[in-house]
C-alpha cells in the first residue's frame, strides 16, 4: 500500500515538474499553447511563461516582481478572453491542432523577441494566431498573444453559431420579451463579431432604459453616439433621459434641437423642448440683470419649438395643444402681434375651457381691442376659476368703459383690498374716472390726487385736479 501511495505521489510530482518545464522549440511553444486552448484553462499558462529572470534580461523596465505578475496578470487575461469567447460562440476547443509554425524576428526589446505566426487547423480551416515569444539561451516563453486578439477574430466569426446581424436580431426579440440577459449576452456577442455598430449600443441603451439603470442606459447612447455622430435616435434617447436632470439639462436640449434639426422624430422633440424652453425662460425672466435682448433669445427659441411641435398638431393630446398654443401666444404677444395671439388664446381655450390664464389674456386683449363687452365675459370666466387680483382688475376696468361705473368702483374696492402692490397710478386714476362720471368730485379727487402720488402723469387729469381740487 505505501509503494502504491509512493507511486501516485511520484507520478504526480513528475507531471507537475514537466508541465512546469520550459519548451525548448517554437514549435512546442506554440503546441503549448494550443494545449492551454484545448484544455479550456489558463493554468498551465505558468509553464510557458518567463519567470523573474529571464524576464529581466530582456524587460529591463520591468525590474520587480509586481510588474511580472502584472504580465502574466495580463496574459492569463488575455487567454481568459479567449476562452470564454470559444465558449460563448459554442467552439469546440479540443478541434483546434497545429498545423505549422513560421519564425519571424521582429525588433521589440531584444533580438531574441520573435513573432510566432502559429498556423491552426479548426475543423475544415486554417486560422493564422500571432504568438510573441522570448528565447533564451535554448527554452522558448509565452509573453503576449496578438493584439486584441485579432486573429482569433476570424475563428469566433467562422464558426460562431449566428453571424453577427442573426445575434443582433435575436436580442432585440429577447428585449421586447423582457429577456434582458439573454439579450444582453447576443448584443456582445453581435458586437465582438462586428464592432463598432451604433445599432448595437442603441439596444443596449434601451435594454438598461428598460431595466430602470438610466446611468447604463446613458452610457450606452452616448456609444452609439460617439460611433456615429449622425444617429439621430440615441440623441433622442439620450435626451430623454436627461431632460430631468439637471447635470446634464443641457446635453437634453442639445440633443433635442439636433433631433428637431434633422426631422428625426422632429415634433416630439419639439413637444419636449417647449417645455423646456419655457423653464429656461422662467429662470431667466427671475433675473433681474437679464436685458430685453437676452430674453427675446430665449423666446425666439420657445417660439421655435412651439412651430414645430405643432406641425403634427393631430399627435398631440388636448392638454399638450393647449400648453403649446398658449406658449407660441406669448412668444406672439412679446412680438406685438395681438391679433395672431388672440387666434392662439381662442385655441387654448377650445383645448381647455379652463385655462383661466388664457382666459386672462383674452380679456386683455379685448380690452386693448376696445370689444369690452367680450373682455368683461372673458375676465369673469377667469376670475371665477381662479381669484386672481389680475383678472379682477381686467373686469373693473371692462365695466368702467361700458359705463358700469358703480360697479367698477366695487370691484376697485375690492382691488385695493387684495394686496398693496395692486394700489397702482392708473388704477386710481380709472377709480377716479368712474367717480367724476358719478358726478363724486370730492372722491375723484381723492383718487386722483393718490395717482398723481404714485407717479400718475395724465395731462387731462392734472389739469382736472387744479380746476377742481382745492
């Protein structure tokens, strides 16, 4: 029993130190090599690879053991990659033989750095790998595989199960079936075997958007970005995405103007961007050093997006009509184009019979228009449904040009009443009309007196207040 164990043990160190012994031709290098591929594991990797050293005489920046181990690190990566590849593209690694080695010198580090080109036979075909080797004095090592693996490239891509678009059109199948790591897995896949395609990254976008990881999802349609600088859905998508955030607020609005610009979902985009304008607008109009110059930049971009938000006016619901329509109103408004605003108003209005501030502006404009009767019954639609000291004033001031005048007094009371900063010049002055049309001297003079006051600068009624007020 004890020869036995002897034996075992003997023939277990014997096939450790040979695993462990340095090839002495490329050819077993390269054997070596392909050894580890069949084997599907990267642990007899030591055996090729250059110990301290030999690494020193030929790595003379490479002088400690940490920056070995990082290259070897780095190798076993490297096979690991390839591995893993062979697998995920279902590659039987144990059909791979070597058919022949060439040696070409190259000057690297030394003279004794050479490229190995390995020819392999897989199944019915030959692949070419590049193995960079180091010899010294007579034993062969593994130091790097190709870069990036490229030759192995056209193995993955010769007998992978699907070609690249097959994998791509089936993880876009798993993602609609909310099989997210299937799908997941096929776009690495389609991508390793084509790089570089926008579409890809795209997917993968809305995979994570789907999953909820917006972080991911951004990352993702900004590749596709990066890869095509024309793709005009992941500006989409990337906008949505950032529209609520304000780190990257104005990569939204960037990308979303670029989808605007380019009739990619143009009126969506457009939508999108009214609203957005519109915070920006309300910011700046918050600043008081903002000049009239600087706003009119940020309505010209409102109006804008308003037009063309409303080319497809008919894919819009009634509540995003009515938001639109009242915006473009006020970019008209800020134009002096009354009568095109009023047009829009009345289209709020149609959309949202409640909109009482388009009702406001309605009044206003009515009043401006002269038409006082239609600007008191816009006014008090407004003011019913909302209680703004604003619209009351609009509906004070449409009495007291019917004639109304007591009741345009009353509705002043209660004006003055609301807040101090309703007690304006021309609002005591139009007080003061309705009680000189009353007859009232004594309390339009009050009035005007309190207008004169507050910076009031009517010739008619400074001249009124001498011939009449004591």
């Amino acid at each position: 029993m004890r020869k036995l164990s002897f034996l075992c043990i003997f023939l277990l160190v014997s096939a450790w130190a040979l695993a462990q012994k340095p090839v002495k031709s490329s050819k077993d290098l390269a054997n070596r090599f392909i050894g580890v591929l069949q084997s599907g594991s990267a642990q007899n990797l030591k055996s090729i690879s250059p110990s301290l050293d030999v690494f020193k005489s030929f790595a003379s920046n490479s002088s400690t053991q940490e920056s070995l181990d990082e290259q070897y690190k780095y190798t076993e990566s490297k096979i690991k990659s390839i591995l893993d590849n062979m697998l995920g593209f279902n590659i039987d690694t144990k059909n791979i033989q070597v058919k022949s080695v060439k040696e070409s010198k190259i000057l690297v580090v030394s003279q004794n750095y050479y490229a190995l080109q390995v020819f392999v036979n897989y199944q019915t075909t030959s692949d070419t790998i590049i193995l960079e080797a180091f010899k010294d004095k007579k034993n062969w090592y593994l130091v790097d595989i190709s870069n990036e693996d490229a030759d192995f490239n056209s193995i993955y891509q010769k007998h992978a199960q699907y070609t690249a678009k097959q994998y791509y059109d089936l993880a876009v199948s798993q993602i609609a079936e909310e099989k997210y790591e299937e799908a997941l897995k096929n776009l690495d896949k389609s991508d390793f075997l084509a790089p570089k395609n926008k579409e890809v990254f795209y997917q993968k976008g809305l995979l994570y958007k789907r999953k909820n990881d917006k972080f991911k999802a951004q990352e993702m349609f900004r590749k596709a970005i990066y890869i095509n600088p024309d793709f005009a859905p992941a500006y989409f998508e990337s906008a949505l995405l950032a529209m609520d955030d304000d780190e990257y607020y104005y990569e939204a609005i960037s990308n979303f103007e670029y989808c605007m610009n380019n009739d990619y979902q143009s009126h969506v985009a457009a939508k999108h961007l009214v609203k957005i304008h519109r915070k920006e607008l309300d910011r700046a109009e918050e600043q008081q050093y903002n000049t009239e110059e600087n706003l009119k930049y940020y309505y010209d971009r409102l109006h804008n997006a308003t037009e063309k938000a409303l080319e497809k006016e008919e894919e819009l619901s009634n509540d995003e009509k009515a938001f639109i329509y009242y915006q473009r109103a006020l970019c008209l408004m800020m134009e002096d184009k009354h009568k095109e605003a009023q047009k829009d108003f009345e289209k709020v209005v149609s959309f949202d019979n409640k909109n009482h501030k388009a009702l406001y502006e309605l009044s206003w404009l009515e009043n401006e228009f002269g038409n006082f009767k239609k600007s008191l019954e816009y006014a008090q639609k407004a003011y019913n449904l909302e209680k703004d000291p604003e619209y009351l004033a609009e509906i004070a001031f449409a009495k007291k040009s019917l004639g109304d005048y007591k009741g345009a007094i009353e509705d002043y009371n209660n004006l003055f009443n609301t807040k101090e900063d309703q007690k304006t010049a021309k609002k005591y002055q139009n007080r003061g009309d309705c009680y000189k049309a009353l007859k009232n001297n004594k309390m339009a003079c009050a009035d005007y007196k309190k207008s004169v006051e507050l910076g009031g600068e009517d010739k008619d009624m400074q001249n009124w207040i001498k011939k009449n007020c004591k």
